[in-house]
C-alpha cells in the first residue's frame, strides 16, 4: 500500500453506490505507522482495558503494538497515524480505565487528555459481553466531549456466549453512532472508519447523552452552577461534567480554573 | 466572572449537597448502565463457553493447584527452551566463533592487516558480538514466543490472581504482581508498569522491588548457567528438565524476595493499609500463534539482541584493550581481575565475573560474552606464558569455563544468584529516577539488591565452604 496508490482523483468515489460500500470504504485507508505528522483530526482511543484497544489501534494504524490480555498493559499514551478518504488522522491510544474518576495515573492521563487534548472524535471501545460495566466509562467519556462513536467490539464472542446486542436500540440510548465489530478478524473496521469521518466532519450531528445524576440536591447544584461556569468559561463544551467536578472537590480541576488552563478550552483558542 | 468567586460557589454547593458525592454520582451512572444495557442485550439460554472458563479458572487458581500448575507450566516453558535451544546454540556457535572467526583471521593475514587492528576488529569487537547471538538468539527465539502465547492464552492474569493474596499478606498492593510479570520483560517497563498502582506508598514499593523479577538481559544467563552446570549434574536423559528447574527455582526465590521484602518495606520505611481493587479474570482467547511467534520475534527477540549487540561490540573493543594494554608483566585486565579476586573468591564468584558486571551496567546482556572473553584472553596468555596454546576446537563454553576460569558448580549456582541480586541496570536506575524523583528512593532501589546480592552470595559460598 503505497501513497501513489491514491491520488486525488482516484479517492472520490467512482459511483454514489461506491462511497457506502465497506469494500469501497477499507481501499480508501491508508495505514501511516507512526507517521502522524500533518493529521486534520485527532482521534482519541478510549475502553475499559482487555476490549481490544490495542487491536484496533494496530488494524487502524498498521502497527504492531502487541496486544495484552490484561489490565494494565498500556499505561501512557502511544500515537500513530493513518488516511482515510484524503483526510489525514492522528490516533492516539489512551491507557484502558474502568472510569475517570478516580486519581490513579492512568484514569489522570486518559481524562487530561480528553478534557485538555480535546480530540475531534473519541472511539470509545465497549466489550459486547461485558456491556453493563464497560457503559460506565462510555457515560463518563459522553459527559467531556460530545463527539463520539462507540466501537462495540467482541460481537462475534458475545454470540458465542448467546448474547445478542441492539446496535441502533444502544445507539439511540446514547446519541452516537454504533459500530458492531470484531477487531480481530478486522471486520466492522470499515465501517468504524466512515463513521468516524462522518463525526469528525460534523456530517453526523451527535446528541450525546447527558450525565445521569438521579439526585434532586446534585442536579439542583450543578444547575446552579453551570451558568456561572459558562460566563467565566464561554464556549465550554462540558460545563455540567466540570461543575460536578468542582462540587465533588476534584483538586486538578479546581488547579484548571485557577490558572486558566480551562479557559484555554474555548472553541477559537483550541483550533492553535 | 471571577475565578475565585467560582470556586467559593462550588464550595458552598459542596456542603448543600452533603456527603458521599462521588458514590452518589457513581452510582447513578451504574443505574443508568444497567437501564441501558437491558434494553439493548437479549440472552438466549445458558452459556457453555463460560462453564468451561469457569471450570478451568477453578482449577487453576485453587490454593492447593494454583501453585503447582504454575511452577509446572513454568517448568514447561523453560524445559522446552532449554533442550531446544541445546542443539541450535552449538551449531552456531561452531559456526561463528571457530569457523567465521578463522576465516577473519585468515583474512586479516592475506590482507597484511596490523595485529593490533585484527585483534581489536576481531578478537574485540567480533568476537563479543558473535558470542552474543549464538549465545543468546536460541534460547530467546524459543522462550519470547512461548511466554507470549501464555500471556495471549490469557494466563497470566491467572497468576496475578494467586499472587495477589500473598502481595496483600505483605502489605503490597495487589496490581504489583501485574508489574512484576512486566519486570519478568524488561525491568525498566516494569518500573513504568507500575503507574497502576494509585497509592504513592505502595507504588514505590512495587518500584524498589521490581528489580527481583529476572528481565530479558538476564534470562540467557540463568538459562546458560543452568544447562551447563547444574543440568550436568544430573543423569543425561534427565539434564535439560533439572536444567530447567534450576531456572524456575531462581525465579520463584525472585519471587519470595519480591514478597519478604514488600512486607519488610511496609512495615518500616513505607507503613501502611494494603488498598484493595478489584482484579478482573479476561475470558481466554485462543491465541494466534503464527501471529503471536512473528510480534514475539520481531518485538522482543531481535530488539533484545540488538540491543545486545549494539552493547557488546563497544565492550568488545574495550575488553580487547583491556586485555591487550599491559601494565608491566601483566595486561590491565589482568590486573584489574587480581584486585578483584578476593572480593569474587569471598561471594563464591570470582575476579573476572565482578569486572562482567562492572563492564555490564549499561545492559545485564552483556554478563555472559564480557565472562567468556575475560576468561579465553586471560586464560590464553596465561597458558601462553606457560609455553601452551589453547586450541580453538576446544573452546567450547563448559571447556572454557571449567578449565580456563576454574569453575566449579558453586561459581553457577552464585552467579544465578547474583544474576537475581545486583543493582538494576542503568536504564532502570534512570527509569526509577524519572518515575520518583528522588534521589534516596532511586539510591535505595539500587542498593538494595546489590547488597541483599553480596550478602546471600557470600552466605551462600562460605556455607559450602565449611559444609566441604
């Protein structure tokens, strides 16, 4: 797979039929290694660990970073590049959490960076068979950024075991998109792929699920306080997940308002 | 609006919504999970493949199996390691330090080169770097594959879980013995590993105690000790699984260091509860093997010996000046292996080891050919001073170990040991400085192990000693 191999005029699509053909739709990657320089969109790489991150980080990037079976294998971040439909994209693996609301080191770099790095898509990784507790982190992750896609992966093992999952049903439920896969027999991966162009292009409108807090007294607080958040703060996306931040004492973010780093956050100053 | 004024806001809202918020505010996002998840998930009748999950995890993290399967599978891996690697090492050995290494020769003297250029380019350089791939690229190209298969079966994770509750016996916490199994790699991923542990207390000491788990640099030398001394001791269809266990052995003793000196950690410089987490048992996969041997070779084995060799031909060369700049009637190295002699004849090493792991603190990889270059240029001279010439078809390593260095099963079974006990190499040290920042952590993560090294070494010695 060379770069020769698709030159502009090759990458449209010889017929309408061709652009929403899955076949169609893996010619058009090409995979950069850790080539990630000169990208137009940031995509962030979220999961519960052993979802199969890291395979999709390597069927996206054509790395071989190996994949382990357990908790714990990646700990900081690893980055890496591909091209899809002439847009370049640097992909970034975060390390795998059950959430980000604790203090380990882990949580603290996956968090940062989707509060901070502000990633124009975040894919987040959910295990089909173990969807109840990997939807915990989909939440956490839907209340930071609101453009997601949800790569619900090991759908073939989840059939094994009997279990059948409602893509459009989770879908709905969520607000982004839902792409059934089996990452390591590299199906669904072209499918991720157009949907991932479709959000970083602002072509699908995502209407993320709001946070979930069940507790009148919460709710009435962080209702206080998300007005006030958005007049210090214009232009913030997750004004409800930092006002719950701040009422819960969360120091880091506590530090972010303080010295500004949060208002770095807004739309214009982001685009440097 | 005023940064300040916010956060006074927020303040006040903290003590209007009372306590446990963060419980509160997790629970809600399970409730709201599991609403979701129900709606989305139909099950259909019951599910065989987890029975059998469940059936075999019952067996092997019992408490009367767990143990015993692991020592086994262990046993296993390095059994097949070591009696196949047998055959390979030899060959290629032959091949690269008595056939290439003539042919050099005979090529440096039809090109008139000057001796002194031969024998750096050769001797040195040349000769380090081929004892380190026909030393080391068997037994790596077998045992990095097959401990990779058992950490894709999804077996590990099986080990942490029976190590866990003895992590916790010790005041440790239970993710340390997940970066222990890193360490078992590379010591310096497994200091890294340890950013998984939230505790600070409990962090630095999976970090000071990581060193005890045997890395890549050091498995070629147990395993290369264990063939030759301890597997020949036993009756010859039994050698390579007594050979083998000696491997394990060493490990497992790495192991209850790992634990003896956690707990002695958290019960004097780092006190402290053990925190508890929940550790999750991945259902097992079977692995892609073709896939599994291809990443194994090209991730660990050959970056391994690279850098293997990248460390080896500078310390060739090094080696070579050592042994060739003389000093009055005797070479540098000679006389730096003297001055070190009462301190290796007093661990059961001897002179030439301890300069090993001086030359060796850039890599641990480099012990084993720094040992036999040592040991052939000193033991040649001094034959040569004597009027003999060692022949090369005699150089093989039990040959040369034995007859040149004087070594005796009590030189192995220490070095073993030692190889386990020393300060961590200096990539290590440098990962645990930038982990901890500090510099009486990272001195007392160095020094610890080296002094346990030279105590049990000089116990171990002066016991055989007396016993006979």
């Amino acid at each position: 797979m060379t770069e020769q191999a698709l030159t502009p005029d090759m990458a449209a699509a010889p017929s309408a039929q061709c652009a929403t053909c899955p076949i169609y739709s893996s010619a058009q990657l090409v995979k950069l290694g850790v080539d990630a320089s000169g990208y137009d969109y940031v995509i962030a790489l979220a999961g519960n660990p052993n979802t199969g991150k890291s395979t999709i980080f390597n069927a996206l990037t054509g790395l071989r970073q190996h994949t382990g079976n357990w908790s714990g294998k990646t700990v900081s971040r690893a980055e890496g590049g591909f091209r899809f439909r002439e847009q370049r994209y640097k992909l970034i693996d975060l390390p795998g959490t059950y959430s980000l609301l604790s203090t380990s080191t882990d949580e603290e770099v996956a968090r940062d960076f989707l509060l901070f790095g502000r990633p124009d898509v975040t894919i987040v990784v959910l295990d089909a068979t173990r969807l109840e507790r990997n939807l915990n982190l989909a939440l956490q992750v839907l209340a930071i950024t609101d453009r997601v896609v949800v790569a619900l992966n090991l759908v073939d093992e989840a059939r094994r075991h009997g279990m059948t999952v409602d893509v459009r049903s989770l879908s709905r439920d969520l607000g982004v998109p839902v792409v059934p896969m089996a990452a390591r027999r590299g199906q669904g991966v072209p499918e991720l792929l157009a949907a991932i162009a479709e959000v970083a292009s602002g072509a699908y409108p995502t209407r993320p699920r709001r946070l979930p807090l069940r507790d009148p007294a919460v709710e009435q607080a962080v209702a206080a306080l998300v007005p006030q958040i958005e007049a210090t703060f214009p232009g913030l996306p997750n004004a409800r997940w930092v006002a719950l931040r701040l009422i819960d004492g969360d120091a880091s973010i506590t530090q972010a308002v303080r010295d500004g780093t949060l208002g770095a956050l807004a739309p214009t100053m982001a685009l440097a | 609006m005023n940064t300040e004024h916010l956060l006074a806001e927020a303040a006040k809202h903290r003590h209007a919504v009372g306590g446990a918020l963060h419980d509160r505010v997790t629970e809600a996002i399970y409730t709201d999970a599991t609403q979701i998840a129900d709606r989305a998930v139909t099950r259909a009748g019951e599910r065989p493949a987890f029975a059998l999950d469940r059936a075999i995890d019952q067996v092997v993290t019992s408490r009367v199996w767990g143990f015993p399967i692991m020592a086994l599978m262990l046993t296993g891996v390095f059994w097949l390691t070591i009696a196949g690697a047998n055959v390979p090492s030899a060959l290629l050995g032959e091949f690269l330090t008595v056939q290439v290494y003539a042919w050099l020769h005979s090529v440096a003297q039809a090109v008139s080169a000057p001796a002194w250029l031969a024998g750096l380019l050769i001797d040195g350089v040349y000769l380090a770097t081929a004892w380190v791939v026909s030393v080391m690229l068997p037994p790596m190209a077998i045992f990095f594959p097959l401990f990779t298969l058992l950490e894709d079966l999804g077996y590990l994770p099986r080990v942490a879980f029976n190590l866990d509750r003895l992590f916790k016996a010790a005041g440790a916490h239970g993710k340390q013995s997940l970066s222990m199994m890193m360490g078992w790699g590379c010591n310096a991923a497994g200091v890294v590993a340890t950013r998984i542990i939230d505790s600070p207390r409990e962090r630095l000491i999976a970090i000071i105690t990581n060193n005890f788990s045997i890395c890549n640099g050091r498995w070629p030398t147990l395993i290369l000790m264990g063939t030759l001394f301890i597997g020949a001791t036993a009756a010859p269809g039994l050698s390579s699984f007594v050979a083998a266990a000696s491997v394990v052995t060493v490990t497992i003793i790495g192991i209850f260091t790992t634990l003896i000196v956690s707990a002695l950690l958290s019960r004097t410089l780092l006190k402290g509860e053990a925190s508890t987490f929940s550790l999750e048992l991945p259902p097992y996969r079977p692995p892609r093997i073709w896939q599994t041997i291809y990443t194994s070779l090209i991730d660990r084995t050959l970056i391994v010996l690279w850098r293997a060799v990248t460390m080896a031909a500078p310390a060739g060369a090094l080696i070579w000046l050592l042994s060739n700049i003389y000093l009055g009637d005797l070479s540098l190295a000679a006389h730096l292996v003297n001055l070190l002699e009462p301190v290796g004849w007093l661990l059961g090493l001897n002179g030439v080891i301890i300069l090993a792991y001086i030359v060796a603190i850039p890599a641990n990889e480099l012990i084993i050919p720094t040992i036999l270059m040592l040991t052939l240029s000193l033991g040649r001279s001094q034959l040569a001073q004597a009027g003999v010439l060692l022949e090369l078809e005699d150089a093989q390593l039990h040959t040369v170990l034995a007859g040149l260095g004087g070594w005796t099963t009590l030189t192995a079974v220490n070095l073993m040991l030692f190889s386990l006990l020393h300060n961590p190499c200096s990539t290590t040290i440098l990962t645990i400085w930038n982990e901890t920042k500090s510099l009486k952590w990272t001195a007392l993560a160095t020094l610890l192990p080296l002094g346990l090294g030279i105590v049990v070494t000089m116990v171990v010695a002066a016991a055989v000693r007396l016993g006979g």
